[in-house]
C-alpha cells in the first residue's frame, strides 16, 4: 500500500478592539498585545481548515 502526504491548514482568527490615535498605532498594540501573549488564539477562535495533497513517497 502506498503513503500519502496531505498538508493541513487551520485558521484562527479574532478581531481585537483597541483605542488608538490612527490605524497603524492600531496595528502595532494589537501586534504587541499578540508577541506579549495578551492575545492568544485558541480552538474557540477556529475559523477555517484546508487540505492540500503533497507529493505521494514510499518508506
């Protein structure tokens, strides 16, 4: 029997509101509050799965 390889893709997402001057002051709390880990994605966030064939390989 042959091995497959199937690449899978998992989406999370969630919109963040913030106070800020403009958008880019925005932009970069929300990246801080992400990098800092006052953001965290977690299975409740799931948005989307894909599934994308590799290459079949023999072992």
């Amino acid at each position: 029997m042959r091995k497959y390889r199937i690449k899978v893709i998992e989406t999370l997402s969630r919109v963040v509101e913030v106070e800020a001057e403009d958008y880019q002051a925005a932009y970069d709390k929300v990246e801080e509050m992400v990098d800092c880990e006052e953001v965290v994605l977690t299975a409740d966030d799931f948005e989307d799965r894909e599934y994308y064939p590799m290459e079949h390989y023999e072992e």
